[in-house]
C-alpha cells in the first residue's frame, strides 16, 4: 500500500494532526509527507488535510483535490470553532462538493484547532464597539477554549480514525 499525506497548516494544527497520522502509519507506506505542490506521485491512498478557512478548505487543498480522479481519499480538518460534529459534517460536505465522483471517499476527521491572536484581537476591536453583542462574547470564548486544542483527546480520535480508515481499505 503506498499512502500520501498532503496538508496545509496556517498555525501548526493540520502539521499536527498530520504528524500523528504518520506515526500511527506503517512508515514504509508513506511515499509522501508534505503540502501541495507538483511532485506528489501517485498512490493508492490519499490522506489530505486542511485548517478552515472562512468555512472551507484552503485553495491549494481544493485545487488539488479537484484534479484527482480514481483514487481513494481520506480527509482531516482543523477548525476553530469545534465541538459540534454537524459544524464538521457540513465543512466536510464544502470540501466533498470538490471531490470527483470518480474517486471513493474513506472517510473525513475534524478536531478543533486554535485560532491565531489576530482572530481574537478582532474581536476585541468588534465588540468595544459593540458591547452587547452576544455572539462577540461567544465567539471570544471559543478562541479562549480552542488555545488548548488540538489537545490529547484530539490527538487520540485522529489515531484512532486513521486506524479505522486503513482497516476499513484493507478489508474492502
């Protein structure tokens, strides 16, 4: 079995999950370990992963995502927002919307990941200068709780669902 993960990280979150995907991963398999570009050979698995940008996936991931045509495709997704499945189910079914029907879909993982302090200052600035908005307030504690993630228990399902999607290939 020859496996390529291919990843795009703005803060380290993705490379993280990423990283651990590998490590659960029969090193001999992995023909390939990095981000987009040019040279990714062609494998029997592709496992692609992006941060969420403005709700979706990243232009580079989309863009290569929309080339491939007969492969097998597993998914992984960080997102600031995080602890609701249906937020996830509907990032991935943005990026799903990409991929060729051509291609068999193994499955998709998403953990929340922290968000970079810009984020935060923003809305600080937006809610100074409106100090009964609720979703500000909501939204400040989100990136409050998402700085410890992706955290143990995170790291933890991103193995385990590796584990499950490379079962799952080599009993079909």
């Amino acid at each position: 079995m020859k496996i390529s993960i291919i990843y795009s990280s703005n803060t380290g979150n993705t490379k993280k999950i990423a990283e651990i995907i590998k490590k659960e991963l029969d090193s001999e398999d992995i023909i390939y370990f990095g981000k987009v570009n040019e040279k990714i050979p062609d494998t029997d698995i592709y496992i692609i992963g992006s941060w969420t940008d403005k709700g979706n996936a990243t232009t580079d991931i989309i863009e290569f995502i929309k080339k491939l045509r007969n492969k097998k495709i597993a998914f992984f997704g960080t997102a600031g927002y995080g602890k609701n499945t249906e937020y996830y189910k509907i990032l991935f079914e943005r990026v799903k919307a990409y991929i060729d029907p051509s291609n068999r879909i193994l499955g998709y993982f998403y953990c929340q990941g922290k968000m970079p302090i810009q984020v935060k200052e923003r809305y600080i600035q937006m809610i100074t200068k409106n100090p009964k908005d609720t979703n500000l307030k909501v939204s400040i504690k989100n990136f409050d709780e998402a700085l410890s993630h992706p955290n143990d228990k995170d790291l933890k399902n991103a193995r385990q669902w590796i584990k499950n999607i490379i079962k799952s290939y080599k009993t079909s």
